[in-house]
C-alpha cells in the first residue's frame, strides 16, 4: 500500500482542486449578476465534470486499502494548505500519536479533511491562528479545526452542508461552530477501526 500513497494523495488533491472550482462556477451562477454565458461558465463545468469523473475512476481503482492514517493524512493536507495560503499563519498541532486508524478507505478520509481544511481556512490573514487537533471520543476518531480570526465565508453553511453529506457517508459526523468575531469551529467525527481489524 505504501507505493500506492503518494498516487492517492495526488488524486485526492487534484479531486479537491477540480471540486473547489465546480463549487466556484455553481457560486457564480447563482448570482443573478453575473452572465454565465460571457463566461463560458456553463462550458467550463462541463470540462471540470469531465475531469472529475475521470478523477473519481482513478481513485476507485488506487483505493484498495480499507483503513486510513488520520494523524498522516491531518499533516499532509496542512502541508499543500499551508502552501497556498499567501500569508503567514500561526498553526498549531495537537495530535494523538496513539491513535487507531480510521474505518474507512485513505482517499475517502483524505479528501473529507482537505475539504476540512479548505473550508476552516477560508481566505486568512496574516496571523490568523489555526489549532488542528487529533483525538479518540467514545469509540470515534475526532480531527477538529479552531480558526481564531479572518472573515466568515458568505458560502459556509451550503459547503459546510455538502462536507456533512460526504462525512455522512463515511459513518461520520461533521459539526461546524461559527462566530462573528471570525472564530469558526469545525470537528469531522469518524469511526475508528476495529482492532483487529487494522493490518
């Protein structure tokens, strides 16, 4: 399986990115103002629906592992984020490195937390301060998002809804804690492997 991670996380990055901008063009044209056909924003969808079911093919067939690292993952994901924030960040880690591993496939998991991420750092400014934790909960596996200062993203509630939908589907949970001030709050609950289970 080790061979197989780094084509996963390319695919999962490379799914997140395709995604990101589906969601970007569905925002434009929602708003009244703006004239899609100007655009191409139809046309550029459809392009972007191709790549993406040629994405999800790839994934299906890389994605044969049933058990996923979350602590790896959390710290991968943070690496591209951070990558493309533009400004300096303050983040801190708080992983528990004797956690099980997740019940669920790495690309699932994987993708479901750079959502995540994408969605608690939104568009940051300088000295925004992130905290990532880690951690087990009643039989689950919590990654948890604080986000103290930076705008609240007019779109939250409708992407938080579709990372919901996705965790959901994992067996999870999502939950999402926003303030004015700018504090945003945002914990995935999984569901952690068996024991005996895990490989």
């Amino acid at each position: 399986m080790a061979s197989r991670e780094p084509e996963l996380d390319h695919l999962t990055r490379l799914l997140g990115q395709c995604l990101g901008r589906i969601e970007e063009q569905a925002f434009r044209l929602q708003d009244d103002s703006w004239q899609a056909d100007e655009h191409g924003t139809f046309a550029a969808m459809e392009d972007e629906t191709a790549t993406l079911h040629d994405l999800v093919d790839s994934l299906l067939v890389c994605a044969i592992d049933e058990h996923a690292d979350l602590n790896a993952i959390v710290a991968r994901a943070l690496l591209d984020q951070l990558g493309t924030a533009g400004v300096p960040l303050v983040v801190r880690q708080r992983l528990d490195r004797h956690l099980p591993k997740v019940a669920g496939a790495p690309a699932d998991v994987a993708f479901a937390v750079r959502r995540a991420l994408a969605i608690g750092f939104g568009r940051p400014e300088p000295g925004t301060e992130l905290v990532l934790t880690t951690r087990r909960e009643d039989g689950h596996l919590l990654f948890e998002l604080e986000r103290r200062g930076g705008p609240i993203d007019d779109h939250l509630a409708e992407r938080c809804e579709t990372l919901a939908e996705f965790t959901a589907g994992l067996n999870g949970h999502c939950r999402v804690h926003a303030e004015a001030c700018g504090s945003l709050l945002l914990a995935l609950e999984l569901p952690a492997a068996l024991a005996f289970d895990e490989r």
